[in-house]
C-alpha cells in the first residue's frame, strides 16, 4: 500500500532573482540623444552617432557576433576621443 504525503499549505518560497548590477554609465550614454560629448581635453565633440557607427563597425568587423555591445561601444568612444585630441 502507498503511503500517501501530505501537501503543506504553506506555499515554497520563491527563490530571488539577483538583479543585474548597475551599468556603467559614460557620457555617450548620459547623452544619448543625439547629442554632442565634450572628449575633455581641448574642447572637441564626439557625437552619439559617431560613436554608434564606429562601434557598428566593429561589430561587423568581429563577425556579426553579438554580446560584446559594451565593449565595442567603449572601444569606439576611446578610438574617436584619441582621435580628436
């Protein structure tokens, strides 16, 4: 004979999800409208769409692979600033 195994009625606890830790936020991205970005040396400005289209480059370059947005992102940003000081 089975033996039958009472359900409680309390309810699992759900597990937490961890959140996501916070981005790092960067002038391009505090001004992503469109907007221009002071490199910080001599006054010259980088545009979001300088920088969007510099890391879409990139990004074919590497073979359309996807997950490294921040990173060409940021590469873009230090490829234009260098460039314009």
């Amino acid at each position: 004979m089975a033996k039958s195994v009472k359900k409680s009625a309390v309810a699992p606890k759900a597990q937490a999800i961890p959140s996501k830790p916070a981005a790092k936020k960067t002038v391009a991205s505090a001004k992503a409208n469109g907007k221009s970005m002071s490199n910080g040396t001599n006054g010259t400005s980088i545009s979001h769409a300088q920088v969007a289209q510099l890391a879409h480059r990139f990004f074919i370059e590497r073979g359309h692979a996807h997950g490294h947005h921040e990173e060409d992102w940021f590469r873009a940003e230090q490829a234009l600033r260098s460039k314009a000081s």
